[in-house]
C-alpha cells in the first residue's frame, strides 16, 4: 500500500470547515464594490483591538509593512540601532535595516529559540532606540525582562507577531538576574503578543496561524501618537486625501482580506488550542527519544510551528529520509538573519543560533492535523534517526 503523503501544512481541512462563512463573507464583499480600507476593515480592526485587549489596530498590506510602519511610526530614523534576534525570518532584520537603522543582534537561548534577554544590556549604544523581540515560532519572547531593560534604557518596544496571533504571555524568563522584576512580570502575565510592547506587528501570510488568502498585516499599539502616524504612513503620508504631509507607502489591507479574517477571528483560539493539542501529542509520542529535543508546551504558546531540535549532527540526513517517505519537514531558518548574503561579514557569530539552526527541523502542524498521522510522522521519525 503506497502511503499519502503528509506535507509540513495543509490548509484545506480548515477551508473546508468555515467555507460557508467565509464566501458570505466575500460575497458581501464583491456586492459592497469597496475594495480598498472601508468599513470591512474598520470591523476587523475594531474586532482584533478587541480581541488582543490593545487600543488601536490598523490593517497594512503585510507583516513586513507592519514592522516597517511599526518603526517608523515608533520613531526609529536613520542611524539608529535596534536590537533583536539573529533567529528569525529575514522580513525581522530587513525592516530594520529598510528605515535606515541597523540592527544589532544579541543570541539566542537554545530552548525557547528567543532573543536572550541576559545580553540585550551589553549590546545598548547610545545609538540604541529600540528592541525587536520575535516570539517566534508562537511562543512569546521573554516581555518582562525585555521591558524592564527597555524602560531601564528608554528604548521602545517593538513586537514581531508574525508568528504568535493570540499567543499569551505566561510570565517565562530567561536566565533571569536578581533585577528581573515581577512587578513587570506581573502587569504583563495574561496579556496577548502584541499587547505589551510600543508596538505589535502582525503578518496574515496565508500560512500563518491567523492567515488570510492573499497577503495582510496588522499594526498594533496603545500610543494615540503612534496610530496615527502608522494610519498615515500607510496611505501615502496622509490623512486627508491629496494633503500628503510626509512620504509613506501604499499599504493598505484590502476589504476581502478584512473580511475573512473577520470569519476566521472567531475560529483563532479554537485553532491555537488545537494546535498546542498536537504539540503535546507529539511531545507524548517522541517523549525519550534519544538526540532528540522537543519543545516546551506552555499555556501560552500557539505552536505556528512545532520545532524539535535533531542532535549530533544528524538533521539533514533525517530531513531527508522524511522526504523520500513523503513527509514535509522544513527547517526555519537554516540560515541565521547575521548570516545573510546581503550582510555579509558585518557581523560577529552568535554561537547559539548558529548551533540551533544546523539543528532545528519544524514537523507536519495545523489545527486538524488527526493523531494516526501524527503517529506515522513520529515513526518514520524514529526510524530516521536510527538510520542517520
Ligand atoms: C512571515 C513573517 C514576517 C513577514 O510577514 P509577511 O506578511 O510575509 O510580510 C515577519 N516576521 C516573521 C517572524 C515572519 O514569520
């Protein structure tokens, strides 16, 4: 019997699901003859300041325009520096680097694959405007230790959400000092990503955990002074039309984007709940599996990717007996941001990312994702650690 193949993410099964809500919801969309902004995306942006508890969201055309409006509208100009994480998706560091800063990268801890907090201080220049923490992979950063130094320091806050819709802070440090302070570790516990830093950027990538079917962003922040700059930045530089006060982009979430997000909004925590549900069944049935290491299920991560750590060398051989099985496993990132071709050499070497991602190797995750697959991922799995 030849076996189906099991790719790394199947968006199917959920479109199934919802498709009744969602061609209504285009439906109404294609009948409106308002394409661009309007009300659909009024409604989104109101539903999703709700839903995250944060005073203002506005809808962009990407994660990418999110974290570049994000930082301009925060204040970021040419020739500062933003601190944030070698180990992310490249949109991270080139949005940085797309409003004139620079970013400066600080390691790495090996377990949460986030920024570690304990070297943010050793990296603060006087040129230092802000930092940049990823929760990557949807397991929030470490935001207490993160704002303590940021306030410590006047740095603003930026957070790449890309990856974390409705992931919650739960407390977590990292190699936490006696400074760490549970003041801040008490105010933030509870909040969502993106509702606790100056600003929060958000991507609907369609495979995202909170995806669209085309692109989409969303801006987040609870600054009056920064929503509206990010509302103009985001049409040309104006508020008024054809009263263009400063240079800014065409970056706008279009209507029919607004509008099934709006459908799948309603679904998300479900979703989130039923991916962390996979993550521990994988986390049960790879449980004691030598040169393996899983991650953490934690209340408050929403597993957009379920990452596992291949030891002693052995990664891209069990990646590729996988493939020849027919099971999408990928590696995010293979590549750390400082090592990037476009900055080549300008960087020094951060140990931990760079052991991390030669190890890294993301397996099969979305919502639906039914246990008997899971368990054939985890067999050939073991089977290709046997052999490599
Ligand atoms: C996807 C992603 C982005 C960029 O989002 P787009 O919508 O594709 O522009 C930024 N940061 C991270 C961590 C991402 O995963």
């Amino acid at each position: 019997m030849t076996q189906n193949k099991i790719p790394i993410l199947d968006l199917k099964p959920q479109y199934r699901a919802i498709q009744e809500e969602i061609k209504a919801a285009v439906n109404r969309v294609l009948e409106s003859g308002q394409f661009i902004l309007g009300p659909e995306v009024q409604q989104f942006e109101t539903d999703a300041a709700q839903h995250l508890g944060v005073k203002h969201a506005i809808g962009v055309n990407s994660g990418t325009d999110a974290l570049i409006i994000g930082l301009r509208a925060a204040g970021i100009t040419p020739g500062d520096e933003v601190i944030t994480t070698p180990f992310s998706f490249f949109a991270t560091a080139e949005s940085i680097s797309m409003v004139g800063a620079k970013p400066v990268f600080v390691d790495i801890d090996a377990t949460s694959f986030n920024l570690n907090p304990a070297q943010i201080r050793a990296a603060i220049t006087e040129k230092t405007k802000a930092i940049l923490p990823v929760h990557l992979f949807g397991n929030p950063a470490p935001m207490a230790q993160v704002l303590d130094i940021a306030a410590e320091h006047s740095l603003k806050v930026l957070e790449d959400c890309a990856q974390s819709f409705g992931a919650v802070y739960k407390g977590d440090c990292i190699d936490c000092e006696p400074s760490c302070q549970d003041d801040i570790r008490d105010r933030l516990t509870g909040k969502f990503a993106g509702a606790m830093g100056d600003v929060g950027a958000f991507s609907f990538f369609p495979t995202k955990n909170l995806g669209a079917y085309g692109d989409g962003g969303l801006i987040t922040t609870n600054d009056d002074a920064i929503a509206t700059m990010a509302r103009k930045l985001r049409v040309h530089g104006a508020l008024k039309r054809y009263h263009n006060e400063l240079l800014g982009y065409n970056s706008r979430l279009d209507a029919m984007q607004a509008a099934i997000l709006g459908v799948k909004l309603l679904h998300v925590s479900q979703w989130n709940q039923q991916r962390r549900q996979v993550a521990a069944t994988y986390n049960r049935l790879l449980a004691d599996v030598p040169g393996l290491v899983t991650p953490a299920v934690t209340a408050g991560h929403v597993f957009h990717q379920y990452t596992v750590r291949v030891l002693e060398g052995k990664r891209d051989a069990v990646q590729s007996y996988l493939a020849e099985q027919g099971i999408g496993a990928m590696v995010y990132y293979p590549i750390p941001q400082d090592r990037l071709p476009v900055y080549d050499g300008q960087f020094p070497t951060y140990p931990v990312s760079e052991q991390v991602a030669s190890e890294v190797l993301s397996l099969p995750m979305w919502p639906e994702l039914e246990a008997p697959v899971q368990e054939r991922v985890v067999a050939v799995l073991k089977d290709a650690i046997a052999a490599a």
